[in-house]
C-alpha cells in the first residue's frame, strides 16, 4: 500500500510539473486581450479541454493455424493441431490540446470465435465460441514528451522485422505496465527515463527503472532500451539497429541481455536475433529472420527460432498473410523441450 501510494505521487507530481507550462501559456494569453476577447478565448479554452477523437481504428484478423511440435526429445508428440481463431483490436485516440494532451486506448479482443480439431481427424472437430477475452493493450496520456498510464514500456522505439522476436515477458503477461515516462530529443539522439510500477507471479509490488536512447545518421537507427527491477536488482538491456540495403530493402539485427530474474526480460540469459523484409512489388513484402537463445530459463539449454512470412495487400485495409516458423529447443514451464513447425495463413481487414 505503501508503495502505491509512492507511486502515486510521483505521478502526480510529474503530472503537475508537465502540466503548469501550458496553464500559464493560456493564462498570460487571457490576461493580454480585451474583456470581450477574454470571455471568448475562456470559452475557447473549455473547447480545448474537453477531448475529441482524431483517430479510430482497428483490425479483425482471422487464420488457419497448424502446429506440429515433439515434446522431449523422444516419440511423445503433440500430433497435429489445427485451429481457427478469430481475433481484433479497436485503437482510439483523443486530442484535448494543449493542456491536457492526447489519450490512447488500444483494446484487443481474442477466443472471439475458434473452430479446432487435431489428430489430423475430422472427427475431432469441435466449432466453438469459447469465452472472449477482452483486454486493455494500452490506456496512457501523452503531452510534450510525457507519458503515463499502462503500455508497455518503449515498445515503439524497437519494431524487429522478424516478427516473433522475442524481447519481452509476454508469457508471463508483464510486457505491459503502469509507468511514467518523459523522452527528450537532442538533435539526432533521442533518450528518456521512465518509473514503472513491477508485480510478478503474485509477488509484492515494486518499482522498476526504465530507459531509453537511440541515434539517427540519415536512415539508419541504433537504439538501446532495458530496465532495472529494484525486486530483484537485476538488470536487461536490448539494442538493435536497422538499415535499409535496398530501395526496397530493409535489414535489422540486435541483441538482449539479462544480468538474472526480473521484470523486463528474463527467457534466457542473452540473445541474439536479425531479420530482412523486401518488398518484392508494391502490394508483396516478404520477411524473413531468426532468433538464439542462450540459457533458457537457467537450464543450460539453448535454443533457436527461424521463419518467413509473406504478405500481399488486396485491396485498402484487407490483407492476406501466410507465414512458416521453425523452433527448436524451446523449454517449457522450465521441463520440457519442445521442437515443432507452426503454420498460419490468414486475412487481416483493418478500418
């Protein structure tokens, strides 16, 4: 409780801080014109802080995917698997100007319909509308470089090209936090700070320190983010870089370190991963990558992931995808190794 509030109070005090430039810009405003002038631009200033929506959108995305793993290196199979789901995002933004910034809240909605069956038998099929999940992905406030809500925590500063990269942990539902954050640019270097507030696998509350930098020399990028969790004074650090090769070609490479347990990244002791997307024609990218792992979850084991996807854009917002993922010993819950394939190929409509 302590530490709630602790928390808290940071952010209302960054709030404030963030917050009093643009009240004494339309104070000192109001104060220069006239009573008439003034009791317009009063009225004009209650427009600005009631929000209106800028943006609203989304997608509905719907595949068929197979999977086909070995478990333990011996004959226990996971057979085949096949799966149909359904699933969605809605994305709204809202702008209440200058004084209080602009809110984000991105939904996303899984399970919304599944159609299964496995063993490669037909008999087995069950169609299903199982209980929908609907989840916040991000509710945050934004104003001149501050930040704060739940997101997760510099994800937009690193977009790998090889999609399934791993650089968070997903798996145990802490890629997202509540944080406070403030990024600054100095001419071509970029860099921020952020407070976020850490709870894992039921575990006490505490507080984590995040941050950022990344440099630009014409289009390419080298960024660097990572956090510290105070629960377990522990430490992970992600850094990659991205350059285009081509006209229509793009190439990224990086890596992720963890000093031991903690909130940011924590599958395996390091990690190294690169990807390269072409654009074969205007309407067809095609990418490909791959991804080490080193001491996964402390078993000494190592492991790896490669694939390739291909897109073809339709028509306006209707795509159509399919992609091939090869892995290989993956541990599972710290025991298991698992080695499969996973297939999918789908059509995604975004609005």
């Amino acid at each position: 409780m302590g530490l709630k509030k602790f928390f808290l109070g940071t952010v209302a005090v960054a709030t404030i801080i963030s917050y009093s430039e643009s009240f004494a810009y339309v104070r000192g405003k109001t104060s220069m014109v006239s009573n008439n002038r003034a009791r317009n631009r009063s009225a004009g200033k209650v427009g600005n802080v009631l929000p209106h929506i800028t943006k609203v959108g989304g997608s509905l995305e719907k595949s068929l995917q197979a999977r086909y793993h070995k478990l333990n290196g011996n004959n226990e199979f996971n057979s085949l698997a096949y799966d149909i789901p359904v699933k969605g995002n809605l994305e709204v933004n809202a702008n209440a100007g200058d004084v209080t910034g602009v809110a984000k809240l991105k939904l996303a909605v899984d399970d919304v319909l599944s159609m299964q069956f496995a063993e490669s038998d037909v008999r087995a099929l069950a169609f299903t509308v199982p209980s929908s999940k609907l989840s916040v992905e991000e509710l945050s406030l934004s104003m001149k470089g501050a930040r704060l809500g739940y997101y997760k925590s510099w994800s937009d500063e690193v977009n790998p090209v090889y999609s399934p990269t791993t650089l968070y942990n997903d798996a145990r539902g802490l890629d997202k936090m509540m944080s406070l954050s403030y990024r600054h640019s100095f001419g071509l270097l970029k860099a921020g700070l952020s407070t976020d507030l850490l709870q894992k696998d039921g575990l006490k509350q505490v507080l984590g320190i995040g941050y950022m930098a990344s440099y630009a020399i014409g289009k390419i990028r080298s960024t660097v983010t990572g956090g510290y969790d105070a629960g377990t004074n522990n430490v992970a650090i992600r850094a990659n870089i991205s350059s285009p090769v081509s006209r229509a070609g793009t190439l990224d490479c990086g890596a992720v370190w963890a000093s031991g347990d903690n909130s940011y990244y924590d599958k395996s002791k390091y990690s190294v991963f690169a990807g390269y997307k072409f654009d074969v024609a205007k309407s067809i990218t095609i990418s490909g990558g791959g991804q080490y792992f080193g001491d996964i979850n402390k078993t000494g084991k190592d492991g790896w992931s490669a694939g390739i996807s291909a897109k073809y854009m339709i028509s306006s917002g209707l795509e159509a995808q399919a992609s091939v993922a090869f892995n290989d010993n993956f541990v599972k819950k710290g025991v298991a190794i698992d080695k499969g394939v996973d297939l999918s190929v789908g059509l995604k409509k975004s609005f």
